[in-house]
C-alpha cells in the first residue's frame, strides 16, 4: 500500500506582490514597500527593506508606518499578479503534471516521475522563473507535502533546501511546533503548557493524549510531528469554501462583542468573493466560533450570496450555543457548489 | 491470562469488533482489541477514538486478565485454526501463547493500560428502543446519507426524539429518506443528535431481529447496549438542515406502482445511462408508466408498465441510483409516488410512516 519515495517541491515565490510592483517601478529599488489596501488596513505584502522596519504582512497599516514612516504603500493590483501567475504556472507545467497551485504565489510539485535529482529540479525551476519573469522564488525539496513547505522557508529568499530522508528525525527533533501546518499562536500556547516546545518534545505524547487535547487536529499532530503527511499533490484540489477569520488578544465576552467583530471579517470575505471567486455559485454561508475551551461550533444555513444580515443571525445562533462561555475565534465564510454541478442539464438540489 | 475457547465462538466475536480497528498504522494500539478475561467471559473491544465497540462471549477461563493483541492478525490465525478447541495464554509481557491441534503461534501484544477507556455516560438521557425497528429504520434511510466531507453535519443520520416520537433523517441535499416510529420516553428526554456514518454501519451490523436496543445519550456521545455488545460514538457537532420544509405538501397527483416491478424496468432502463446524461425520465398518463433512458453517444431504451395513475398526462427526470435507492430497502409490495410538476420534488411512500424526497434532473429537450 505504500507508496515508493516521493518528491515533492514547494516553490515559493519571494514578497510576490511587492517584487513585482518593484520590478515594474525600478525607481523603488532600495525603498521599502508594502502592498496593501488602505481600506482594509492591512498589508498584503511587504518586501525585505519593509521587513528590516518589522513590518510584516497582515500587518495593519498604521502599525506599519509607525514603524517605518517612509513606506512606500501601494494598491494592490490583483489582474497583474495573475498575469504573472499564469507564466509561472506554464514553467511548473513543463516540469509536472501534477502540480498544486496553494494561491497566486505557492505551489506544489510531484517530481516523483524525474529520474534527476529534485533539488536539481527545483534549482532549474528556480532558474527558468528568474529568467522569465525576473522575479526570485525559494524552493523546499522533501518526500512529502508537509516538510517541503517547511524546508522553502528555510533559505528564504532566494534559496532553497532539502530534506533528506536521512535527515527528517534530526530534523523534527529541534523543529519548534509553530512551524506546524495549522499551529497558530493560542494553539501553540496550549501546547506549550503541556510542557512541549519542539517536535521532538511532541513525538513522546501519546496519540491518545493528544486526542483528547486537541480532538482529530491532535492525531494530525501526531504524525506531522513525525515529518508524516501522506496528503498528495492533487491538481485538481478546487476551492470549496473562502473563508475568514480572526483570533483575538482578548476574549470577546459578549454577543454584541461578537456582531462587531463579525461586521469586518464579512466585509473582507465579501470582498475575496468579489475580486478572486466570483466565478463559483455559493451554496451556503457559516459562522464558526472557537470558545476559550477550544471547543468549535460552527452554525450554517444555505444563502446564494454574502449575506451580511443571514451571517449575523448565523453569529447569534452560534453564539447561542456557547451558553455564554467567551470566544477567543470568530470566522465566517461561504462554502461553494461543487464545479461540475451546473444549473443546466443536472441534478436539483433542495438544499 | 488463560482461557480455552471454540474456535467459531471467538472468531464470532473477533469478527463484530474487527471493523472499527484504525486502518492507519500510526498508534499500534488502535490496530489492537482489548481482551478482558473475568468469570466465565470474555470481553472484546476495539476503538479508533470515535467509535469503540466491545463484545462479550463465553470461554473456559482458567485466570482472568487483560491484553491487547493485534486485530486484524488475530482474526486471520483464528480463523485458519485446524481444530475447533482454541488454547489461549497471555504473559505479564503480553506475549499470547495461541494452541490449537498442532498449531501453535505466538503473537506480540500491547499493554491493556495504553488502550483508550471508554466515554462516561454517567449524565446521559435513556432510550430504550426495539432492535428490529431500529434496524429496519436505519435500513430504510442509510443510503442517502451524504459522503461528501464538506457538509460534515450530512455526515450521519438526524435522529430526533421528540413528542413520543423518534425520527430519522438522513439527505444529501438531493435526496432524503425519514422514518417515524412512536417511543416512549419521559419528556425532559427530549433530544436531537447526528449519529455519524461509522457508527451507523456498525450499529446495523449489530443489531438482530428481537430485543431491545438501550441508547445513551450526553451532548457530545452516543452509545448503544444491545445483545452482547456496547457500541459508544462521537456525535456530530452542528445544525442539521431544516427537513421539514423541503417535504412537499399536497401533491398533484399520486402513482400507485409495483415496487419490484419499478425497481427492476428502471434498472434495466438505467444500463443507457451514461455519466455525461445520468437520468431516466418517467412518463405517466392513463394507467401507463413509460420510462426512457437515451444517451446520444449510446443508445435508447424504453420500458412500459401499468400503474394506477388518473392524472394528466405528465413526465419527470431522476438519476435512477437515487429512485432505486429506497425500492431496494423498503419490503412493501407497493409503492406510492406523489408528483406535484417535472420541476418539483418527488415523494415516494408506502403504507407506513416513511418518506423518500427525491429531486427530480432539470434535462434539455
């Protein structure tokens, strides 16, 4: 049942956003730049003179110029990062046919087929978009999804490193588990009262333990843990939902709490829907809330587009739920018909 | 730990705790039932932490104790066995001492204290239901279960209990399958839980003709004493849709069919189905029900029966897995299709309180 030894490469391309506004702007070589929407506050991105200020990306954007007043902020420009995009996609093609596109500026590659060895693949890959489109891209190279992501952030930018099967227990033994898929802050803070800080700290927990912490996301941990992930590189992969959400410092503690948080994140999902999935038929919207206990509810209702008044109830209802425990997570979101199932010719739903 | 044993007796038992055992091999343990020998029984239990099932047979016990071996493993050496008579020794090291005839095997266990314990159901609402009617229930609705894992609430039946009444619903969105039956049960028992697919198929594996089924109830677990067995699950976290609203009322017209004779014209109809045109249409006038399948790529076929049927003349599309779906489970002779329009959901019923909405396939013509 067991595969032979795949490999696996991640591309990422570095600040994308931001190196390619610069390369279109020669005049900012130097400068610091973020790419951000001044309406939502944030910044998209940010290149590495931003960073040596500390700005990062999402960052919001008073935070960010108070850190670095001369920041170069730009709008952002979406048509041409897909333009972009697209051209580095036709290079992957030439390398895979499976290849994993994560957003406009990751993806992933199985060159399991490639008889040359992948950390030469990803080099060339590396080489072929430089060349291209003059931009630099940083390359994780492993037998598996989970590490080859890890491994593209290590010689960032501009760089890239491998993983070796050899390597992966030496590895994970020391890797600090915020670099976990999926480990955020508060998760990483209640791991770390368990007394583990590493991989390798979590490798001694028993699979039983870590289920009753942290449910079906504790026996991912446990084989992540372990630089496992039998997760394939699915072309296909499309797009079920879009969703948005936000953890907070403080625990919101009260229902009207809730609705104002809730007022923002709708107006972004509304406007991810918007400018990069408007193509997709929504089925239904949800409202998903972590309480301080870590426990998740999520309530949902069917609705054809962002529903800003529908999704409030959804809150309330959610919230409802909690019996009045605080909430340190509130994300909403809509779930997409599946492609495929098209209005003509198919199959009617009644929900 | 030592006990003799009848081969069949504990293959039986192996057997009805096997399939719960984790696939994954990443926790030895899960692979790995739990065996508790005390009296004059032995107990069996396997978990993947979200559904656990244990059983209970008869064996010689010579001293009692508790080990885990590997399921799976175990299952296929009782099975091959020379000789009925089974000798079973389990060490403080869990190694098992397995004699049979002139076989002998020995197999590498795990201690009892790694396996996982069972939820507590100290705090939950009682049911007690009857085994047939339960098992014919979850027969009846099963199948239109949803698999599609991004509508996890669809993941499972909606059992309701409420009023004096259990309810199960189980839909795809497409599709949807509900039985009643009256329960007696005190008012403050009142509940409505997602009892997820795995837990169903095991459920229906255990469950046997008479006797009753005693279901436990709290507001994250479910579990299930029944015969020998205990079958304990996690719920489904969520709101089920709202069902109700999507059963038509007064239909148009009713249909009154053979259900064989339907099940089996649509079957043979269906074999001109193909992926890109998945529908068989149904055309009703006079006492006469014509059903056709036509593939451009393929071919046609056609297929007439007499029903009972007054109305207007009238014709509706379903994917034909979905319309036999329910007539492969249901035993009456009989069957009633209420139709309102060729855009409006079907209901199919018989003479008892179960439903099957089906929507019908927008088709080009």
């Amino acid at each position: 049942m067991e595969e032979g030894r795949r490999k696996i490469i991640h591309i990422d391309m570095d600040c994308f956003y931001a190196a390619i506004e610069m390369r279109e702007r020669p005049e900012l070589k130097g400068l610091p730049v973020a790419v951000g929407g001044r309406k939502r506050g944030v910044l998209t991105t940010c290149n590495y003179e931003a960073r040596k200020y500390g700005c990062r990306s999402a960052m919001p954007t008073f935070q960010a110029l108070e850190r670095c007043p001369h920041l170069v902020l730009l709008p952002v420009r979406f048509e041409l990062y897909r333009q972009e995009s697209q051209r580095i996609r036709k290079i992957f093609a030439e390398f895979a046919d499976l290849v994993e596109p994560l957003s406009l500026d990751e993806a992933y590659l199985d060159v399991s087929h490639l008889r040359s060895n992948p950390e030469a693949v990803a080099a060339e890959i590396r080489d072929r978009i430089r060349e291209t489109t003059q931009l630099t891209a940083s390359a994780g190279i492993a037998a598996n999804k989970f590490l080859a992501k890890i491994a593209s952030d290590w010689r960032k930018p501009d760089g890239q490193f491998a993983i070796r099967e050899d390597e992966v227990e030496a590895f994970m033994k020391t890797l600090p588990i915020e670099k976990i898929w999926g480990v955020g802050q508060r998760t990483a803070e209640k791991i770390h009262r368990l007394g583990v800080r590493t991989c390798g700290d979590l490798q001694q927990m028993p699979l039983v333990e870590l289920d009753r912490h942290f449910g079906k996301f504790g026996r991912d941990l446990y084989e992540l843990s372990r630089g496992i992930d039998h997760r394939r590189v699915n072309p296909n992969r499309e797009r079920k939902s879009v969703s948005n959400e936000r953890t907070f410092f403080e625990d919101v503690t009260t229902s009207e709490q809730g609705l104002e948080k809730l007022t923002p994140l709708i107006e972004e999902l509304a406007e991810d829907y918007r400018d990069k999935h408007r193509d997709r038929r929504i089925r239904e919207g949800f409202v998903k809330l972590k309480f301080t206990d870590f426990s998740i509810t999520t309530a949902q209702r069917s609705m054809q587009e962002v529903d800003a008044t529908e999704l409030r109830k959804l809150l309330l209802e959610a919230w409802e739920r909690g019996g009045g425990r605080p909430v340190r997570l509130i994300g909403a979101g809509v779930r997409f018909v599946p492609l495929g199932e098209g209005e003509s010719g198919g199959q009617m739903r009644m929900f | 730990m030592k006990f003799q044993i009848d081969r069949e007796t504990f293959l039986e038992g192996l057997q009805q705790v096997q399939h719960v055992v984790s696939t994954r091999t990443t926790l030895p343990i899960l692979s790995n039932v739990l065996i508790e020998a005390d009296g004059d029984e032995l107990k069996l239990t396997t978990t993947d932490l979200d559904v656990g099932v244990s059983g209970r047979i008869k064996a010689d016990i010579e001293s009692g104790g508790a080990s885990t071996l590997p399921a799976r493993r175990l299952v296929n050496i009782i099975r091959e066995l020379p000789s009925s008579d089974v000798a079973v020794e389990i060490d403080g090291d869990n190694v098992a001492s397995i004699r049979s005839g002139p076989s002998f095997f020995k197999i590498l266990g795990l201690d009892q204290e790694e396996f996982p314990p069972f939820p507590d159901f100290d705090e939950a609402k009682e049911f007690a239901l009857d085994q047939k009617t339960l098992r014919d229930s979850l027969r009846k609705t099963s199948y239109a279960i949803s698999t599609d894992e991004t509508r996890y609430v669809l993941n499972g039946i909606f059992c309701s209990l409420k009023d004096g009444m259990m309810t199960l619903v189980a839909t795809d969105g497409r599709r949807l399958a509900m039985v009643e039956h009256e329960v007696e049960f005190p008012a403050g028992n009142e509940t409505d839980v997602i009892i997820p697919t795995k837990a169903v198929n095991e459920l229906q594996r255990l469950l046997g003709e008479v006797g009753e089924v005693r279901v436990r109830i709290t507001d994250s677990q479910i579990a299930f004493e029944l015969n020998q067995n205990v079958l304990v699950s996690k719920l489904i976290e969520g709101n089920y849709p709202n069902f109700r609203q999507v059963i038509p009322g007064e239909a148009n017209d009713r249909v009154t069919i053979e259900r064989e004779v339907l099940l089996n014209s649509v079957h043979r109809v269906s074999l001109l189905t193909s992926e890109k045109s998945n529908s068989v249409k149904l055309m009703f006038e006079d006492d006469q029900l014509h059903i056709t399948a036509n593939s451009p790529e393929i071919g046609e076929a056609k297929e007439s029966l007499h029903v009972q049927y007054k109305g207007k003349k009238m014709s509706i599309a379903f994917n034909p897995d979905f319309l036999m779906a329910p007539l492969r489970n249901l035993d009456q002779d009989e069957v009633f299709l209420d139709l309102i329009d060729e855009m409006s959901p079907g209901v199919l019923k018989v003479d008892e309180p179960f439903l099957y909405v089906l929507m019908p396939m927008r088709v080009s013509q």
